[in-house]
C-alpha cells in the first residue's frame, strides 16, 4: 500500500483514479471544493496560488503524486492563456520541484494532442511534437519543464473516456448524452485517436508506479479510430440510433482551437516495458457500460453533495 496524493481530483481522470486506486492504496485529494462526501480525505487548494499545495505535501508525506489538476477546456485555453500557462505549464514545474525535493515520485498527465497529426503512421515516444494550439502549447511546455527538473518523474501523454463528475467531460459522455436524448450530433471524421476507458489508465498508471517506470510514455488505448466511429461504437454499445450522428470534417466545424487530424500514438514502449498487453477502447466501452448498469455514474456525483 502506497500514499498517493493526486491533484485535480474532481477531474474526469482524478476521481475515477481515485476510486480504482483506493482498493489498494492510501489516498488524498487536492480539490478546490467540488467533493463534499467523497469516501478519502480531500484538501482544498486553488492552484492558481502555489504555496497552498506545498502545506498539503508535507502533511500527507505521499510517496507518490499524479498530478491531473490542468485547464483542459482547449477553447478556454485560447481565450484565458495566461491562465492555461499557469495550470498547464507553471503547477507541472512547480509540481516537478517539490516532488524532486521531497523524493516524492511524480506521474505528470499531459497529451496526445502535442503532435501536429501530419504523420502518415503511429507516432512515437521519439517523434518531434508540434502543437497546434494554446493548450498543447502549454501542455508541452509542461512536460518539458517536468523532463528539464525531474529526470524521475514519469510523463504519460493520454486519451480516454470515463463518467465524470458534470456528466459532461469526456466525449463517451458527449454522444451518450446526446443520443439518449434523441439529438443529432457531430462526429468528426477527420479526427483519428486512441480513447482508452479511463479505468483501464487508471489500471495502467498504477501499474506503471508499480513498477517504478519514468521517462515519456504514450498511455493510450492500442486500437485507433476516427471520432464519428467512436460515436457509432458508443450508440452500438447503449443500444442508441446510430442515425443521429453526423458525419462532419474537424474543418467545418465552429471550434477555434486547431485540431490535429491524426492522434495514432504507438503504445509499443508502455506495452514492452510493462510487460502486457494494452487494452483497446473496445473492451473499454464494454467496461463503460458495466459501469452504467451498475449505477456508477450516480455514486461518483453523489459525492459532491
Ligand atoms: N480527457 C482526455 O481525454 C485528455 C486527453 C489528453 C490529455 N488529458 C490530460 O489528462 C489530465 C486529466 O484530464 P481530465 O480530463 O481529467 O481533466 P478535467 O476533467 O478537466 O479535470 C481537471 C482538474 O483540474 C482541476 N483544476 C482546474 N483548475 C484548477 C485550479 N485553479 N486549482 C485547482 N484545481 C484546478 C479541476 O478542478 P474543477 O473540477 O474544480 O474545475 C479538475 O479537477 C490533464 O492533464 C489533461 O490535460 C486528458
């Protein structure tokens, strides 16, 4: 058993880590006030101030911090970029100080979404990033900041789905919630990712501190698709109308940040140095589902009453 302190609890990635994690490890959240029954102990911290997380570290002497807290809204990233460089770039270097310090081993999330997606194959760990808006910009700068102060640290670049908090963050959630509505939608069919279920990167992430791994690592599902594909596999799986997603090009819709076409990352180095077989959105969405069924959407939010 390990304690674990992770940051951006509340997050799509911070409160399904936390769930999965806490069957076997020790568990603090930092939060800025969202969780207000969660079943492990929340601190609460606004990142936009840096000295309230370093009394949180000292208190709880973690022997591990993931640090998910970002500002991953990429649209808010182009109108507030001053605000996207301080949760995107400065809290990782900070983050990278106070762990290298303390000897804390650090996991930072950053992105697929740093390549630029001309390349015609799977990217990999050695390709050369180009990011293409505000928030791979300041992602990057992230994890190059972590890199440059932590050479332990390890750095898991990832994609995934899950059920979130508002209901409303992940893009399973998108055609889900759309669909069960009987709205039409768009699916971009120009836009190529690895989505992994985010308890399998839960699964993954422990795994990967387990094993004491660092460096770069692509942390994504093993099977590429495009985004209309991935709706017409969301449908499929709830038992949805297919028909009310509409195929459209990333081009031609209103979104302001610029997207990358292919986010095709190769898990070959995660599946090698791990030693496993790297799950694919397809058993997640089975996973996904279970979790529906089950009434697990329900009990993550009641936690915030
Ligand atoms: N979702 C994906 O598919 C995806 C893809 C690529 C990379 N990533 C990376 O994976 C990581 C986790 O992503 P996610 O989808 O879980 O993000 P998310 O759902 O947007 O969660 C972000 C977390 O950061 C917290 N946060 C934001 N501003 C804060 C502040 N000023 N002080 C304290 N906490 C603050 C949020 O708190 P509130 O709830 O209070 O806002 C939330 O808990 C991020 O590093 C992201 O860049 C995600």
């Amino acid at each position: 058993m390990a304690r674990i302190l992770i940051t951006g609890i509340s997050g799509l990635l911070g409160i399904n880590l936390a769930m999965e994690a806490l069957q076997n490890h020790e568990i603090v959240g930092v939060d800025r006030g969202k969780l207000k029954s969660a079943p492990f102990p929340v601190v609460k911290a606004n990142f936009y101030d840096r000295h309230v997380f370093i009394p949180a570290l000292d208190a709880f002497h973690p022997e591990w911090v993931i640090n998910c807290a970002a500002l991953t809204n990429l649209e808010e990233c182009e109108r507030y970029p001053g605000q996207a460089k301080i949760l995107n770039t400065k809290l990782a270097r900070d983050l990278a100080v106070d762990c290298a310090e303390r000897h804390i081993k650090l996991i930072h999330l950053s992105t697929d979404a740093v390549f630029d997606g001309t390349k015609q194959d799977a990217y990999t760990e050695q390709d050369e990033p180009n990011p293409q808006s505000i928030y791979a910009q300041t992602k990057l700068e992230g994890e190059r900041a972590v890199q440059e102060i932590y050479q332990q640290a390890t750095i898991a670049r990832v994609n995934f789905f899950g059920w979130s908090l508002s209901g409303r963050r992940s893009l399973a959630e998108f055609f889900f919630n759309n669909l069960s509505e009987g709205r039409n939608v768009n699916g971009f069919t120009d836009v190529i990712f690895c989505p992994m279920w985010v308890t399998d990167l839960s699964r993954t992430l422990i795994a990967m501190l387990e094993k004491n791994l660092s460096g770069l690592y692509h942390v994504v599902g093993s099977r590429a698709i495009d985004k209309y594909q991935f709706g017409l596999e969301v449908a499929r799986r709830f038992g949805l109308r297919e028909n009310l997603i509409l195929p459209l090009s990333v081009e031609d819709s209103d979104l302001t940040a610029r997207r990358s076409h292919n986010l095709w990352l190769s898990v070959h180095k995660l599946s090698t140095d791990l030693g496993r077989e790297i799950p694919s959105f397809s058993t997640g969405l089975d996973g996904f589902y279970t979790q529906f069924q089950q009434g697990y959407p329900q009990k993550i939010r009641s936690y915030q009453q």
